[in-house]
C-alpha cells in the first residue's frame, strides 16, 4: 500500500503540470481565458463585465460554468465511498472522462473548425479541469490541489514558516531528515504547475498543433497507470 501512496503523489504531480498547460494553451488559444484557474477567470469576468466587453463576459462565464459541470460530473460519479488509498476505480474511470475531453479539444484544436467552435472548446477544456479538481480533492493527498495554485502555494508558504521557527531549536540537517514527504510534495506541485506553464508557453510559440496533444498524453498516460497499478483499490462504501 506504501508503494501504492508513493506513485499516486507522482501522479498527483504530472496531473498538476498537465494542468498548468491547460491553462496557458486556454488562454492562449481561446481568447485569453482561464480554463482551470477559476480564481483568475472570475477576476477576469469582473473586469470584463465593468468594462462592458460582452464577449470576454460570455467566454469567462462558459468556462465558470464548464468547471461547475465538470465539477458536479466527477462529484457524481464518485459518490461518497473511500478507500485506504483514497485513489478508487471510481476516480480513475473520472480520469478516463477528463481524457476523452482533453483528446476531444486537441483533434477540434487541429481542424478547420477550431475558430467555429471556440466557445464550445472553452466549455469542454474547463469541463475536463472541473473534473480533475474534484478528483484531485476526493484522492486527498497532502492537500494537494492540481489546479489550484493559491492553496498549494499557500501550503508552501505555510511549511517554510514552520520550518524556519522549527530552526532555532535543531540543527537543519537533523530538521530536513525529520520532514515528512508531504512538505516536498507540496512544494514540488507549485514548481511542477509552474514548469508546465512554461513548457506550455514555449511550445505553444513553436508548435502550437504540438502542444494541445501534450496534456492528453500526460492525463491519457495516468489514467492507464492507474488502471493497472490501482486495480485492486476499492470503494468502502457505496456512494450512490
């Protein structure tokens, strides 16, 4: 089970990288909207609406209202059970969901037809960040968010603060041995969110065609992972 817990938080970071292409290839892609940080997209949607820019409003309200469907999909589909792991089959067949959404955005993003059916592409991208974000939150490792870098951040900032307190009464060298995993976990999510923005950024520069399959391999490939190393996880509880 140890082993199990170890490769889900490695999991739990490539989802947090995937995430952050997302949001970068969102906003450049579609209109300079945010399909996973709804934080920035409410924000956006505010200064929008003050500025009467009606369809910066209606973009940022159909990727708000994605991440609530997609919210309220993955919400539905897992139900309530638990497991020692937190990781059940329920949250990897969500995982695959979020994938054919991702593989569905990347083939439109390749077609004659991407402009026409921007505001469409708007709703499945944030549908597919919803969804990954109440799966991340139902796995409940270290409080990691895969999309929400203000609470991992927040986290970081947090554990820095008690380290620092911690200092002046043990050496550091005896401190970081006595860190848990899950402080180098958090950090790790904001560093890794962080590197995918600018993977993201530089591809989509050079090979924009190229970058839209990137997060579907990166979901596509946890996702089989997971049915294979987590098949034996089950629900406690029937969350129907």
């Amino acid at each position: 089970m140890h082993h199990q817990i170890t490769l889900q938080k490695y999991a739990l970071l490539i989802l947090c990288m995937a995430a952050g292409m997302v949001d970068l290839i969102g906003y450049l892609a579609l209109g300079h909207v945010l399909t996973a940080n709804m934080t920035g997209n409410i924000v956006l949607l505010g200064i929008a609406i003050a500025r009467a820019q009606e369809f910066v409003v209606l973009r940022s309200l159909i990727a708000l209202i994605g991440f609530i469907i997609g919210n309220a999909i993955a919400a539905r589909m897992i139900g309530w059970g638990r497991s020692e792991s937190g990781w059940t089959k329920r949250i990897t067949t969500v995982f695959v969901v979020e994938s054919s959404l991702l593989l569905f955005f990347a083939v439109a993003m390749i077609s004659p037809y991407a402009e026409q059916l921007s505001y469409l592409l708007i709703l499945v991208l944030a549908a597919a960040m919803g969804i990954q974000t109440t799966a991340a939150r139902r796995i409940g490792i270290a409080g990691i968010s895969t999309t929400v870098l203000t609470n991992n951040l927040a986290a970081v900032v947090e554990d820095t603060v008690s380290i620092m307190y911690r200092m002046r009464h043990t050496s550091a060298k005896s401190l970081f041995k006595s860190l848990s995993g899950d402080v180098y976990l958090r950090a790790g999510a904001v560093l890794i969110y962080l590197v995918g923005i600018v993977a993201a950024a530089l591809l989509f520069q050079h090979w924009p065609l190229v970058s839209v399959w990137i997060p579907v391999l990166l979901v596509g490939g946890i996702t089989l992972y997971a049915r294979t190393q987590f098949s034996d996880v089950r629900d406690t509880a029937n969350g129907s």
